[in-house]
C-alpha cells in the first residue's frame, strides 16, 4: 500500500470522543502515523507477516496502521474500554482484524518475547510520571524484533541512556524529529493547537 492511500485511511478514523486527560490520550495523527508504520516496514521490514503489538492502543490508530500493512496478527492493549469499543468499530470500518484487550501496560502477565513489534505512542509522562519509560520497559521485554515509540523530544538522552542501560535494548536510534499537532483537546490548552517536537524511535530488544 502506498503511504498516501494509508494515510487517508487513518483519516478515517474516529478519535477519543471523551479524551481522559488523566490517560494522556492524545491520538495520533493520520500524518504521523502513517509515516511511523510506514517507515518500520519500508525500512526495516518490521509490519508485514509479523504479530504487532500496539501498547495504549487507544482507538487502535497504530495497530489498524499495521493491519493495513499487512501485519500477520495485531493485538491492541489499552486500559480504557471506550476507547476500546472506538478501536473495534474502526477496525469493523475498514474490514481489519484485529484484537483489542482491556489491561494496563504495568501488570501485563506476558513474559518473554511474544510478539515480533511493538508500536506506541505512549503517555508522555506529564500526568503520571515515567509512564512513557514505564512502557517502554514492558515493550523491550516482550518484542523480538523492534520497538517502535514515539518520546518528547526533550527526554532523548535520557531515553536513549535508559533504554540501552538498564532495558533491555541492543540499539536505540532515532529514526526522525515530528512536530506533535494536536487540535486543542483539553480547557487548559490555550492554543487552538498544541505544538511540540517529538522523536520517532525505533529500539532493538537484545536477545535473551
Ligand atoms: C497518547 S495516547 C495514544 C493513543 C493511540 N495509541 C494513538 O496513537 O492514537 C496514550 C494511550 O495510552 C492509554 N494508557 C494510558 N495508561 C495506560 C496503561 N497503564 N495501560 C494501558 N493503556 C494506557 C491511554 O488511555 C491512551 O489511549
């Protein structure tokens, strides 16, 4: 599929219809978004004939990324069920298999490398801090192959430091800088939109 087709398909779908702002649930984009999932399987093969994972998948935008592409299973993980039956109704949309699972990233009972990719955008930690390295420790336990995330672009060393010191990563490279667009979601954004600078990484768990 060509990158323009996948982004108009992800412009279709539905977003958080009452974002939880205690969640960080912010979607991402059609641009971003297709560019993240298009990247990790033009690049690096990591998308078709492989099991995804889309951690805090929200309203699946990621994981129906990988769909689209191919992915041979795809399972979308996020803690809140609206946002879960928002995923389903996409994927029913777009005629994408897919598994959406109610749980919380921290008590994911998965151990060992289950899945071949792990994709996300997680919380960024603003209301619940570390919560995107909380994430990103989980997803090098349980990827084979590569972790894909996206990580303010202010935190990149200790990003990088603490992937590759203490989690489990072989490699941390950041692929390239986005700028974050967000239509103003919440009363305390004061812009009509929120616009900040984010790094797309791709991490390579190290065999165990
Ligand atoms: C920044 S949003 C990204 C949503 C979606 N992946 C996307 O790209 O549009 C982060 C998501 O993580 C979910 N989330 C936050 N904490 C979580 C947790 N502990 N376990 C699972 N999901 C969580 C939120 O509900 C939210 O949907």
């Amino acid at each position: 599929m060509k990158l323009k087709q996948l982004e108009s398909l992800l412009g279709t779908l539905q977003q958080f219809s009452n974002p939880k702002i205690e969640l960080e649930q912010y979607p991402t984009g059609p641009h971003i978004a297709s560019r993240m999932l298009y990247t990790a399987e033009n690049s690096f093969g990591d998308v078709t004939d492989k099991v995804v994972a889309d951690f805090g998948c929200g309203c699946g935008t990621l994981g129906l990324a990988a769909a689209l592409l191919g992915a041979e299973h795809v399972v979308g993980l996020e803690i809140d069920s609206q946002s879960l039956e928002i995923a389903s109704i996409n994927a029913d949309n777009l005629e994408l298999d897919a598994n959406f699972v109610q749980c919380d990233i921290m008590n994911l009972g998965w151990r060992g490398p289950v899945v071949d990719t792990v994709v996300m955008n997680p919380p960024f930690g603003t209301r619940k801090k570390g919560a995107d390295m909380d994430f990103l420790s989980v997803a090098l336990k349980i990827a084979s192959q590569a972790v894909y995330s996206l990580h303010k672009t202010t935190t990149r060393d200790h990003v990088k430091r603490t992937a590759l010191r203490d989690y489990n990563a072989k490699s941390a490279e950041v692929l390239c800088k986005l700028r974050y667009d967000l239509p103003q979601l919440y009363k305390f954004h004061k812009k009509k939109e929120v616009d900040i600078a984010v790094d797309l990484w791709r991490f390579v768990p190290r065999e165990i």
